[in-house]
C-alpha cells in the first residue's frame, strides 16, 4: 500500500492516527534540529515534520537531503499543529514522520511550481507535465472534467447516444483546410481527418439513431488565430424528427443545466436575436449583452451637413460610453489611436461629449450645431455624462470596427465580468457568405444547412439574401456552439452542391455517399456542436482555452513538449510512396 490518505484530507480529527503518505516535496525549510517539509499531491498539501527529539537524527539527515519535487513516501503520526494554517483544510494538523522512502529523486523544475509560477509560456508547455502539478492548470483539467460529465449525465438522461465516428475519412467542409494522412496501403491516396463529424451524424440520422452526441476531438488546419487549437473538442450533437425550436430547447437546457451545476448560476430564458439585429445593433454575429452600448446608426442624423466623411460613409455608427465625458484629452487620442491600428483599421473617429448641463461638445462642432449632436446622443441611448464615439465607412468593415471598440471599451470599464453569464441565440444566418479571395459564395455554416422555407427559389435570384435555418449559442461574446437543421433530401442537397460551384461529378465524388443515403428514407434532422473547449473555459471564467487542455499546441500548431510536427525518415516516406519537394 503506497498510502492509507492522501494530502489533503487529514484533519483534526485524525490526530494521533498512523498514517502513510506518497506525494511530491513542494518545499522545506530546514531549522537543523527540525525540518518541515510540505508534501504536496492533487488532493492537497500536507505539512510533514521531522524533529530529532522525537525521532531520529538519521531521519533528520534524510529529510535534509530532500530536493524540490522529490517524489517521497511517509509514514508517520497526525499529530496537532502549534501554528495553525487556516488556509489550508489540512492545516490544523502535521504528520510526525517515523519513516521516509524516497521513491524518486527529481532534477530541479525549470520553473516554480506555485500558483503564481515563474516559468513563461514557452517553458511552462515544454514541461506541461510539471505544469499540471501546478493548481491552476490541475484544476482547470478537473474543471473540464466536470463540466464532460456533467454533459454525458445531461444528455444521456434525454436519450442522446454517445457513438464514436471515424477519425480517417474524407474531407468534410467546415471552412478550414484538412489535415491529410497518407495511406501506406493505399498508395498516392490520403485520409482527411474530420473538421467535425457532420457527414457522420446525418448518417446516423438516417441510420435512425434518433439522438446522438458524441465528445470528439475535430481537426482544422487554420492559420491560426490567438486562442485557436489544431485540433479542439466538441460536443456533438444531432437529432431526428425535430423542428428548429426543439433543437434550441435540447441545448438550451443543456447549457442551462451546466450553468446551475457547474457554476450554481440559473438563467432566464434565453434571448433569441435574429442575426440581421445583432449584426445592426452589435457589429457582430457574437454579441456580448452583458452591458448595453448598443450601435445607433446615425445616416439620417449626420448625412446632411457639409462634413464629406460622413456624407460619404455607407454608414454611421456610434456608441454611448457610459460615464465616457470623464475621459481626459489624452485618454480620447488613445482610443482614437486604438481604432486606427491596422488590426481595427478605422480611418479615424468623431466623438461628442454628453455635458452634465444636457450640451455637448464635439470633434466635429464646425460641421454640427447643438440640436444635430442632441440627435446623436438620442440614436445612441446617450446620456449626460457619457461619451458617443462614432465610426464610419464601408458598412461591414464599420461594424466590425465598432464592434471591436466596443469590446475593448467594455474591457476597460470592467463591463465583462467573468461571473456573470448572458447566454442568447442568434438566428436565421445568412445562408451564404461572398468570398472576396476566390469571387464566389460559400456556405455560411455548412452546405448541408436547409434555406429559410421558401426561400430555395430566392437563391437563383438574390444568393446573399437567402437566410438559413441556422443558429448559434452564445455566451459572453463568444459564440459557444452552432448548428443547423439539414437538408434531407437529394434534390435539394444536389441543388445546394450545383449553387456553391459544385459540378455533379465533384458533388458525387466528395458527398456521393450522403446522397445515396439520402435516398433511402433520410428523416428530417437537424442539430449543434458546441466548442467544448471554449465553453469550459468561459464557465471556468478565463478568457483562453490553453489551460484547459491538457496538452495544447502554440501559435504555430507545434507541440514543443514533444516536438511536433517533426520529419520522418526516408524509409517511412518510401513506404508510404511519398516524396517530399521541398522549398528551402
Ligand atoms: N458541424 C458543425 C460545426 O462543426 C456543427 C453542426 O452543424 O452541427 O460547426
């Protein structure tokens, strides 16, 4: 028996019994007739004592000789503590040692391993073993835990089946490039590996698995973005014989139910806004409603002076800063300068001060008298004492623009709080999406996502006005999860295929199966993957999914504990009839 408790669960009320302990030596502090010596696992951490009164000078040396992260075993007597530690559950005791077997010596961490470490990223991921040991990324990975059971519990108790899908198969479109794996037995030929098991699920659905959910790893290989993994987890999901409303009420509850578990919060209902609305009042498809700040579009109010910015804008679009008028010259210059970095890219920004008096005082006020900055602050639900910034251009770059500053506004007044949780849905997205790069439309969400009812015709006429009966949950400015109710019937998935520049032979060669499935009886389905990394991260209250993944990649999609991805050798590429063309 390696140990009788483990760190963190002696107490007071296990004084005087005998006890063994394994765990790592966290630290010591060594006063040469008495050493103490913090034993830590994942449970907790135990305060061992060696005194030489009442042991053995022998254990003393031993106990001297312990380095950092020693991986020890201990065995001793509870015994109460002269100076009590109230912060830790086991600090009202110590464990007197009668006994120390070292079980392994450790090379000294190449960092700190405490809460508040000093190893940087790069270091930390190298060594993400000893990383783990650390509480943030240990608790973390229990949080993550929690929250998958609590989905497994959750949706199994609905009558969701959990079913494995392939990890080899054939590319299905998500948007992002596939990872490839070359075929040794089938030469010249590769796998993809999925983006998301879309294509699978559908199958089910037809397969007639009603309900089925899977927690899968997918793979994309974007340029990555901050914050994006290689390779990511969702929580898969589909249903058969369901209309959009009883989709959105299974996921609903299910996100309802992991609030109230997991972070004891319950929510309303959740809003529904139609995508149109949230890109018209947030710039964005992800709005964060926690504070208002809503847009106000300002054309009719602004468009009608000598000003040739904005008379010449698409659109003009401001937002109230709450208590903004306090914001100092300088302070106004920044944000001026933070919308026109190359990441926000605004051209510039007019801004109207709301006077506590009910005047304003404008970047602008040759071109605008009192009444027209009245009107302003009116579009944009301004107060006395706020601030009204005020952007214009092209009407999409506009918004995003907007929508970024708004953001980074919210940030710095501390209108994002972590423990505060405002889930929505975002309905009826366009079902197509104008690819400037490659002068075409492409699907939104997926091309397996049914237009709007009656609206199939509209997609000969006027393709980008088509809505989709698509949805997206989100969460705090993320979007935590997105679906949509297929197509289930050949004709109109072959009509879909042809709009998004499919030929036939394409269409057969790449999705031939679905459409074969699909005439054999596919029922109407429809369904959602949440990203589960990004949710549990936003339910654990951090904005990044790094630590909630137990071995992530960097930036550039390399593991560097491992190091990958790394060559492999000329006998492995002959075998898999490859031959690399490298350009140095
Ligand atoms: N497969 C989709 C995605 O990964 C989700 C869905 O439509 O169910 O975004």
């Amino acid at each position: 028996m390696y140990r009788s408790h483990n760190c963190g669960e002696l107490t007071a009320a296990h004084i005087n019994t005998e006890v063994t302990l394994a765990g790592w030596v966290q630290k010591s502090r060594d006063k040469g007739f008495i050493v103490w010596v913090d034993l830590r696992d994942r449970y907790g951490i135990t305060q061992l004592v060696f005194d030489e009164e009442r042991t053995s000078k022998d254990l003393i040396a031993q106990a001297q000789n312990l380095g950092r992260e020693f991986v020890i075993q201990v065995k001793g007597t509870v015994i109460e503590r002269a100076s009590k530690n109230p912060n830790l559950p086991t600090g009202d005791i110590e464990l007197l040692v009668s006994e120390l077997n070292i079980l392994n010596e450790a090379k000294l961490p190449p960092f700190t391993i405490e809460d508040k470490t000093d190893g940087g990223e790069d270091i930390r991921m190298k060594y993400r073993y000893l990383d783990i040991r650390r509480n943030p990324v240990k608790n973390s990975l229990i949080f993550r835990h929690k929250v998958t059971q609590e989905v497994r519990n959750y949706l199994s108790n609905a009558g969701f089946i959990e079913v494995e899908t392939p990890y080899l198969i054939k590319s299905t479109p998500e948007g992002a490039r596939d990872f490839v794996v070359p075929s040794r037995m089938n030469a010249g030929q590769f796998y993809a590996l999925p983006q998301s098991p879309q294509t699978f699920k559908q199958l089910l659905m037809v397969g007639g698995m009603d309900k089925y959910f899977q927690i899968v790893k997918c793979f994309r290989d974007e340029d990555l973005r901050a914050d994006r993994q290689p390779e990511f987890t969702q929580i898969d999901c589909e249903m058969a014989f369901i209309d959009q409303e009883d989709i959105l009420n299974a996921f609903e509850g299910l996100t309802r139910h992991l609030l109230k578990e997991v972070n004891g919060v319950e929510v309303e209902k959740f809003p529904r806004m139609l995508y149109d609305d949230a890109m018209r009042l947030y710039g964005n498809d992800k709005p964060d409603i926690r504070f208002g700040m809503e847009f106000g579009e300002l054309n009719d109010v602004a468009q009608h002076k000598d000003f040739g910015v904005f008379n010449n804008a698409e659109l003009v679009v401001g937002i109230a800063v709450p208590g903004g008028n306090s914001f100092t010259r300088k302070e106004i210059d920044k944000l001026i300068s933070w919308v026109k970095r190359p990441q926000v890219g605004a051209l510039g920004m007019v801004y109207s001060r709301c006077n506590d008096d009910g005047s304003f005082k404008s970047s602008v006020d040759k071109f605008y008298d009192q009444d027209d900055l009245a009107k302003w602050a009116e579009a944009t639900n301004a107060k006395p004492g706020d601030l009204v910034c005020i952007l214009s251009g092209d009407k999409n770059k506009v918004r995003a623009q907007l929508s970024a500053l708004r953001m980074e506004l919210a940030e710095q007044l501390g209108l994002r709080k972590p423990d505060e949780f405002a889930p929505l849905w975002v309905m009826d997205f366009p079902l197509l999406e104008w690819d400037e790069e490659t002068e075409r439309y492409h699907a939104m969400h997926h091309p397996f996502t049914s237009p709007k009812p009656g609206q199939l015709e509209l997609l000969k006429t006027d393709p980008g006005a088509v809505k989709a009966n698509a949805y997206d949950l989100v969460l705090n400015g993320n979007e935590i999860g997105g679906g949509s109710i297929r197509i289930h019937d050949k004709e109109t998935q072959a009509l879909m295929f042809d709009y998004l520049g499919f030929t036939p032979e394409e269409a057969k060669e790449q999705f031939g199966f679905l459409m074969d499935a699909f005439q054999y009886g596919a029922p109407p389905h429809g369904g959602l993957a949440f990203g589960l990394d990004r949710l549990v991260a936003i339910l654990g209250g951090q904005e990044t999914i790094r630590d909630f993944i137990a071995f992530p990649k960097n930036n550039s999609g390399r593991d560097v504990m491992i190091d990958a991805p790394a060559a492999i050798d000329d006998e492995q590429l002959t075998e898999l009839s490859l031959k690399l063309n490298l350009k140095s």
